[in-house]
C-alpha cells in the first residue's frame, strides 16, 4: 500500500504530516535517531502524534510498539497538544524544604485543574517536574522554558496571568 | 573608555530576573551616553546575591547585589561603573570571604569567564590540559588521572583512571575500533546543580576533559547527555561546541595534531533512571531507558556495544585542570581515598545557598553555618539530606562528620554528587519517607520488581504509618520491604531509596509514631 494511502487512514492533518516528514528525513541516518526525533517534532508541533508511530517505525525499522514504548517512557513526550502555556512546579526535596507544596496546591485550585491536565480555556498547562537545578533558589517552577525562583503566592500569580494574557 | 559590566546568564540568575536588569542596564547606558561592554558570565554561585552584578574597575571586579531592575538607575546615579559606594555594593568579588574560603579547582573559570569565549577560556588557562595530553600516550594521560585520585563525582566515586584504563585496554592492537566518551549530564538529583553551572558558567572545560578523554582511550566521538529540563544549559553548551569546532578545538584535526573528536550534544526525556549509565546508554541508543544487567561494563560493552567511558560532568570537568598541573597537584587536596575538591551544593532551608567548592574534609556543620548562614525560616536546621533523593537523612548530631567518602558510608550515608539539602525543624520526616517511595514509583523504569513494586507498596505501607494503622506492624513492614529494595533491586534507584526511609525513621523515630506510644516502641 502506498504511503499515501496509509496517511490518510492515520487521521493526520496534511500539514502536520509533513512537517514530520520532514524531521524524519532530517533524523533518519542519526545514530539513536529516536529521541533526537521525538524532540524535534514536540518541539514543532508541541506534542507527537500517536498517528504518526507508523511512519517513524518504518523509517527507522522499528515495531510500532517500539516507538509506543519509547514515547510513553519519557515524562518530557507527550501524545497530545498541551495548552499554550506548560507549567511545570518542581515537587523535589529542595523545593519541598520551601513551601511547594502550597505553591502545588494554589496552582492547582487557581487554574482548576490537577497535574497533566489544561486549563478549560485552554492556556496553561499544569504539570509536576522533578528538580529544575535551581535549588538554591528554591521553591522553583518553570513556565514554558523560563525558570523562576524563590516563587511566592505573590509571584506565581503573576506568572499565571502573564500566561493567561499571552495564550 | 569602555567600563565592562557582568550580569549572570547562569539559570538561576535569570530565574531571578538576570535577563531583565542584563537589559535595562544596557538601556540606560545608551540613554546616559556611556560606552559599556556587557559580557554574559556564569555565576559564582551565591545565589542569595543573585543576579550579582558586577564591574571591572582599576582595582578588580566589584560586586554589586542582589540587583533587581528598580536598582539600575541608583547605580548609574551612584556611579557604580567607577565602583563606587551603593546599598547593594559588596566590595572586591575574589576578596568576597564566602569566595575567598574556597578551593576552587573544577570551578577555576566559573562566574569569571565569558562562558563562550574560547579567547576568554585561553587567557584562563584554558586547553592547557589538552596541550599537554595532546603530545603524551593514551596510557600516561590515564596515569595521571589515576595518579590524581579522581573518583566518579556523579555519585558513585568510582576510580576514573581505572575506567579510563579498561576503555583503553579494549581492542590494543586496533587504533580503529570505535569507541566512546559519553558525558553524563542528567542531573536530576534534587539539591544539585553543578553540572549546571560548569555547562552554563565554563562548558570549554567539560569540552576539553572530554577531548582528553577522548584522545586518552582512542574514542573519536562523545555525547552529552543533558536533561532536558536544562534548556539555558543547552543554548550555551551547543554555542561553545561550535565555536570549539570554528577554532580547532573539536573536529579531525585538534590542534593540528592530526587526531580527532567529535561532540554532540543529546537531550534527554525528562526520566530519572537515565542518570544511571546502563539506562543513558540505552536512552542514547533511541530506547526506553531501561537498566541494564552488568555485566557486561559500559567501559567493555558499553554505547551501540562498544568500549565507552562514561563519566559525570564535573570528573570530565576536573581533568583539564588534572592534566595542566599534574595528578600529584590534584591529589594533595582532600583527605583519606577521598582525593581533590568536591563541589558542594547548599540548597533548600538555608540563608546562603550556592557553590563551595573545598578540598574533602570540611564537616556538614562548617558548611551549614559557616558558608550557608543557618535556614532561610531562621528556624534550627533539623535535618539535611545529603547526595539527592537516594541520600540518607543526617540529624544535627552526625553534622560534624567530614566530607569523605568513607566516612559517610560509616554512618550509613552517601556523598552523591554533592547535594546539601537543609530541612527546618517544620520538616515531617514520615512525609519525607513516604516521598522517598513515591519518587521512586514515579522513576522507576520498571525493569526489576523490588523497584517497581516495592515502591508503591511503600507508599502505601507509609500512608498506614502516617495514619497511624496497625503501627507496629508497618513500621516492620517498612523496614523489611527496605530490605527487599536494598538486597533484590538492579541499581540504585530501588537499591538506594531505602537510605532516606530508613534513615528517617531511625534518626527521626518521633515523626513516625515511635517512642511516643508503648505499642510502636515495640518497632
């Protein structure tokens, strides 16, 4: 069966297919190719498309269920599109010693969700991250790909605002 | 005249708003018309200062912080480019004592340098180490790492010389046999963060200690394996890769000697078992990163199964300087088999967390109350965990024991990779426990039952603790699935979670019930 065919059956948006597409071509001959794959379609398209397990296991000679397996392992990868924003609360030892867990639980009740979930309107998403190496500055989160330290009440509201505004 | 300004780019500065004063500082010298040159540094690891500004003056470096963005225009006002008097001003940087009481060997450059100047590395002694291995054989470069008493700084303080030796020692007669060097740089203990600042603050040198141990064994190829919750890290390691390669310092002919060395930086997934090496090298390879049975070793069968040194950043990082000076120079810091400096982090509760970087030796307490301040609340410290959520528990009255390695397993301890983290007495050492159990669920990769299972049945036994059902029963049952995890689990993620468990509930009885009513003294 052509490729062609097979892509329409996968439910896989043209645009996002080809996008992949073309990560693939640009890993393909890498050795360990998948995870330097993985990343830069999530960094693409913010998620990796269970649709796409086929393509990447043939062009790497891997089983589908490989490629599952690998994706699901790692806590970075996900199979779905995320909300605008990701925030992530470190819930480690250090940021424990600091009062996180009441930053965890203000998150949470201010954007209404628990960990791994989207707010409704579909800005932030919450989840938990395990030491961001910035330990004496504890407690710490990171938004998107900016750490911040010594995080109080005061300032992870404003860090959830500032995202809400720009989602 | 050109007044060269430093603001931090280390990730912990920018977590406190380097960025923005980097920026506004700019801004207003144009707006006040005067010529400044801003360079970018790591920090020097008082985070407490941080973002620690400083100014090259006449007279040295001064240091102005912590500066936020409502402090820049004072300083302009105040003239802080001359180095004069302000609030925030902190005096000469290197006559700073907190600085000053430190042995700064691994962390020479840190905070000083422009981290992707290779000028600037140079004109700190930089690649002087790799000019020496460049013209030595393999097996004396590994001589002098053995020699200089380095031992694994990831944690598990094995002997770098004699891994260097048995990837050295592989294929003898076959120059061509692929090998080779991978950095691990997933650094995912809590309380950590010096592989951090060597790849933010100085990533030459772990280029360079790489490059040794690369041209030392015969492997032509390296990769970091960087976590990737390191994004700052990242941009600033594949910068100086690159203007590495632009120089001559990586690629097919270093220094024109003809040899070659190839690095790449790979990005990990966000797993913790993947700082175990078997696991990394399974995660490099495109796999879950799943344990490995050893044998056979990584320096044996290691990378794609082939002979490969794995080593943590900071023993890469310390072989430039073992190389430059020699492993006697090394090894006549430290104390017992514990030989050289080791980069200690102080971090959670306490009032001046950051980077002391000392010969092996100095105690808890010095560390605690001389370099950290006591806790952050003002409260008394109850508790630190040292070496990352694997490391025991120490109360007040085991704060006197030295940094060694040897000393620490005597109390049941580990170094780790230099983590300090400080609880106050707020601390609940029965959460703390059932923490322990819950990371471990949460990390395991699944590949050995003790790990897998044990954890979450210890999270359960710890919810009956804590609620206080059948005590005596489940403090027995704690114990003995410890035993389990220590004895039966693959590595050390399973094997070492007993140390913060056991440890709480032998040093910190009271928070589990025990002593405080006659039938959990029975425990």
């Amino acid at each position: 069966m052509p490729d062609e065919l097979a892509r329409k059956d996968d439910g896989i948006a043209e645009a996002i297919a080809r996008k992949i597409d073309g990560h693939i071509a640009a890993h393909v001959d890498l050795p360990g190719a998948l995870l330097p794959l993985l990343h830069a379609i999530q960094d693409d398209i913010g998620y990796i498309p269970e649709a796409c397990y086929k393509t990447i296991s043939k062009s790497l000679n891997l089983s589908v269920a490989e490629v599952h397996g690998v994706v699901t392992f790692y806590h970075h990868f996900r199979t779905h599109a995320p909300g605008k924003h990701i925030l992530q609360i470190c819930r480690a030892e250090s940021c424990q010693s600091m009062g996180s867990e009441a930053l965890e639980k203000m998150a949470k009740s201010k954007l209404g969700v628990d960990y791994h979930q989207t707010t409704e309107d579909g800005s932030i998403t919450l989840e938990p991250v395990y030491c961001l190496g910035n330990c004496a500055c504890s407690p710490a989160v990171i938004m998107d790909e900016q750490v911040y330290g010594r995080v109080d009440a005061l300032l992870l509201d404003a860090i959830i605002a500032e995202a809400r505004e720009s989602a | 005249m050109t007044t060269t300004i430093f603001v931090p780019r280390d990730s912990s500065a920018l977590s406190l708003g380097a960025n923005k004063v980097a920026k506004l500082i700019k801004e207003e010298a144009v707006r006040r018309n005067v010529a400044v040159n801003l360079v970018r540094n790591g920090s020097r690891g008082m985070f407490w200062l941080e973002p620690m500004v400083e100014v090259a003056t006449d007279a040295g470096r001064v240091a102005y912080g912590p500066v936020t963005i409502n402090d820049v225009g004072s300083l302009f006002d105040n003239n802080f480019l001359a180095g004069s008097d302000h609030p925030l001003f902190l005096g000469l940087t290197d006559e700073l004592p907190w600085l000053k009481k430190q042995e700064r060997l691994t962390f020479a450059r840190v905070g000083i340098t422009d981290p992707v100047s290779i000028d600037d590395y140079i004109a700190h002694d930089g690649y002087q180490g790799l000019r020496n291995a460049i013209v030595m054989i393999g097996a004396n470069i590994v001589q002098q790492v053995t020699e200089s008493g380095l031992r694994g700084r990831g944690g598990a303080a094995f002997p770098t010389g004699i891994k260097w030796k048995t990837v050295l020692d592989c294929f003898p007669n076959d120059m061509s046999a692929q090998k080779y060097i991978v950095c691990n740089a997933d650094e995912g203990d809590s309380g950590t963060y010096s592989d951090r600042m060597i790849m933010e603050g100085d990533p030459f040198v772990l280029i360079e200690g790489m490059t040794i141990a690369g041209i030392a064994v015969g492997a032509t190829q390296g990769y970091i394996y960087l976590r990737s919750e390191y994004p700052d890290a990242l941009q600033v390691l594949n910068e100086a890769i690159s203007n590495a390669y632009t120089a001559g310092y990586l690629g097919d002919n270093i220094l024109g000697s003809g040899k070659r060395f190839d690095l790449e930086v790979r990005r990990a997934a966000g797993a913790y078992v993947c700082g175990e090496e078997t696991s990394l090298l399974e995660s490099l390879e495109g796999k879950r990163g799943i344990v490995r049975f050893k044998p056979p070793l990584p320096a044996i069968e290691g990378l794609f199964g082939k002979p490969t040194v794995v080593n943590n950043v900071i023993s890469f990082a310390t072989v430039p300087i073992i190389l430059d000076k020699g492993g006697e120079f090394y090894k006549n810091y430290g104390m017992g088999r514990s030989r050289g400096t080791l980069p200690i982090q102080l971090a959670g509760n306490i009032k001046h967390g950051g980077l002391v970087e000392k010969a092996f030796g100095i105690t808890l307490r010095e560390l605690l109350y001389d370099f950290g301040g006591g806790s952050a609340s003002g409260k008394p410290i109850r508790a630190v965990q040292v070496g990352g959520p694997l490391g025991a528990y120490l109360p007040e009255s085991q704060f006197d024991t030295p940094l060694d390695y040897e000393k620490f397993s005597e109390i049941w301890a580990v170094l780790g990779h230099g983590g300090i983290v400080a609880f106050d007495d707020t601390v609940d050492m029965a959460r703390m426990a059932r923490y322990a159990f819950e990371f471990c669920a949460v990390e395991s990769c699944g590949k050995c039952t003790p790990c897998r299972i044990g954890s979450t049945r210890g999270v359960e036994v710890m919810d009956k603790i804590i609620a206080g059902t059948d005590h005596t029963k489940n403090i027995a049952l704690v114990r003995d699935l410890s035993d389990t995890m220590l004895n039966g689990s693959l590595c050390a993620l399973g094997g070492m979670t007993p140390y913060p468990v056991l440890s709480a509930i032998n040093h910190f009885p009271e928070d589990f019930g025990i002593g405080t009513n006659s039938k959990a003294q029975a425990a």
